[in-house]
C-alpha cells in the first residue's frame, strides 16, 4: 500500500501558524497533523505502508527531512515530489506520478480522522465520507441500494445526501488513477483554471469502476485555528488513557487537568494546566491558568489566562488574559 500526500498549499487560514512551517507540520497533542493522518490510515489498511509520497512546495530541507522521519517511523519509504504552481487538486496528485502504482491512499493533509472499518482486498475503490447535519457547505456523495457511488454533487443547494467527501480516497489499482489524472491534464480539462480531482472520479465512474464509501466515525478539520484548537482536544480525548506527559518534562507546585500532552523538556511553574492542553518540548509555562489550547516548542507564557489559543514556536507571552493566535517568535507583554 502507498500513501499520496498532497501538502504543497500555503495555509492562508492558518496564518500566522503557517508563515514558518507548512500547515501539515503543525502539531496535534505532540505530533504534526501528517503524522497522525498516516498513522490513522495506516491502521484502516490490512497491508503494510510500503511508501508515503509527500507533495510539497519549496518547504526547505529540514521539512523534507522531517517527513521522512514520518515515513521511516511507519517502516515505509519517502518520496518527496514538488508542485511549483497551484494548479488542482488533480495536478498535485499526478506530481506523485512515479508513485501511482499498485494500491493507493490519496490523502489531502489538512483532515484527521477516526475510523472502525478495514480496506478490504474486495475493495475496487472508496471515498471516504462522513454523515453531516447540513451537506450544502460540502462535497457530497449519493449511493444507490448496493452502497454504490452513484453521483458526486458539490455543495448541493438542495438535499441529495448527507455523507460529506473529507479529502481521503482509496485506489486498487494506482495505475488506473494515473493513467485518467494523464488524460485530464494532456487534454486542458480545467475548471477555473485547474485540474479537478473530482473530473477524474467522475470519468472512472462512467468507465465502470465502482466506488464504495468508506464512513467513519469522526471527521476533524484543521484548517483554520478553532478548528485546529478542537482537534487537539479530540484527539487528547482518544488518547488519554496514554502516556501523554513525557518523563522529562517539569512539573512544580502546579494542577494538570488531563488530557494534556506536555513535551520533553518543557517546564510548567505554578499553573493550571487543562484540560485539552498541549505544550510543545522546552516550553516554559509559568503563573498561567490554561485550557483548551496548543502552545508550541520553546514558547515563554508567563502571568496569564488563556482558552481556546494557538501559540507558535518560540513566541513570548505575558499579562494578557485574552484568546490569542501568536505566531512563532512572536512577543506580547501588555506591562512593556
């Protein structure tokens, strides 16, 4: 099995989170939200991982290195491809054409996901979905009464389905899904100026190939900060029952209200600290009650109050008691 991770976006709604490191890196309860992502399918498929083909911007070595990490830690091989223009969701997979063999995960990295069903060898191909209360903000599917996909509606005005597409789909057969990405491009079939993927599932659909979906238990978004700050907590929730405060990590005269993931070497003095916390390595927390927030590596908060926040790596806080967004190396201290 083979992961296609299409990741080359700017993150515009997650600014300032993404202005330093690219929006799949940024972590969830101690890993980057691409780790998990491949984790989690990692453990939907019967077969091994065998290769993750990342494609990316022009992220810089150390990204390019820490996906690999990402990659070799599941047993499997990185491949690392660039989308130089953002020209579709279609262009970016077929960036990864190398890589378009045998049985393929495309997975678009700004979602994470909980799931109780297996890819199955009788699987020809899936979309995975999830059941919504209101399908007009999203990318529906309609079945017939074998569970067969029979048609996909963009933001359907009136009701056709409640089973939302999340960005993850399932290929038997990679060379197929090449071969139709080969065509669309080789022909211009553009809609507003790009590639769509949902051109090609369509045209795979008429050719004949029948599409499953695959419905799981719960969706969660990380594309703007909210969202990003509430995935946090759920995924603290489906953890919590793990080691989430590492050994060496400081705790004095302070409450911890788990969940929360503290990292190595971070410090927490005389604080309140949760539930649905998690503090990156070598951050210093100090005189703060926190809930509900993910504060990043080597970040100074000292003498505040804070919920439902993002604060980036390196920043510095003091004095405020406000729901904030910091990016990394940022300072804030109302007293100076």
């Amino acid at each position: 099995m083979k992961i296609i991770v299409p990741m080359a976006g700017m993150g515009k709604r997650m600014r300032p989170h993404t202005l330093t490191i690219p929006k799949p890196l940024i972590p969830i309860a101690g890993k980057p939200i691409v780790q998990r992502l491949v984790e989690e399918i990692a453990i939907v498929s019967e077969e091994n991982i065998e290769e993750i083909a990342f494609i990316i911007g022009d992220f810089g070595k150390e990204v390019e290195k820490e996906l690999q990490n990402i990659a070799s830690n599941l047993g499997a091989k990185a491949s690392i491809y660039y989308q130089n223009e953002a020209l579709g969701t279609a262009h970016a997979i077929y960036c990864a054409e190398p890589s378009l063999e045998g049985k393929v995960v495309v997975a678009f990295a700004d979602t994470l996901f909980k799931a109780d069903f297996k890819i199955t060898e009788d699987t020809e191909a899936s979309i995975w979905v999830q059941k919504v209360d209101d399908p007009s903000a999203f990318g529906v599917v309609k079945v017939n009464e074998n569970n067969v996909i029979t048609d996909f509606i963009e933001k359907p005005k009136d009701f056709i389905s409640n089973l939302a597409i999340i960005g993850i789909y399932y290929f038997k057969d990679g060379n197929n899904l090449k071969k139709e990405l080969k065509y669309l491009i080789d022909n211009k079939i553009l809609v507003n100026g790009e590639y769509q993927l949902t051109d090609v599932l369509e045209n795979m659909k008429n050719k004949g190939l029948k599409f499953t979906p695959g419905e799981i238990k719960e969706w969660m978004d990380c594309g703007n900060k909210n969202a990003t700050v509430h995935t946090n907590q759920r995924i603290l929730e489906y953890h919590k029952n793990d080691k989430l405060i590492c050994e060496t990590a400081i705790i004095d005269n302070s409450i911890i209200i788990e969940p929360c993931y503290i990292g190595d070497g971070a410090v927490v003095k005389n604080s309140i600290v949760g539930p649905h916390v998690s503090i990156g390595a070598n951050t210093n927390i100090e005189r703060v009650i926190i809930s509900n927030s993910i504060v990043q590596q080597n970040a100074n908060i000292k003498s505040i109050t804070l919920t439902n926040s993002m604060i980036g790596n390196s920043a510095s806080v003091a004095d405020v008691t406000v729901e904030v967004s910091v990016g990394d190396f940022t300072i804030i201290d109302i007293e100076n």
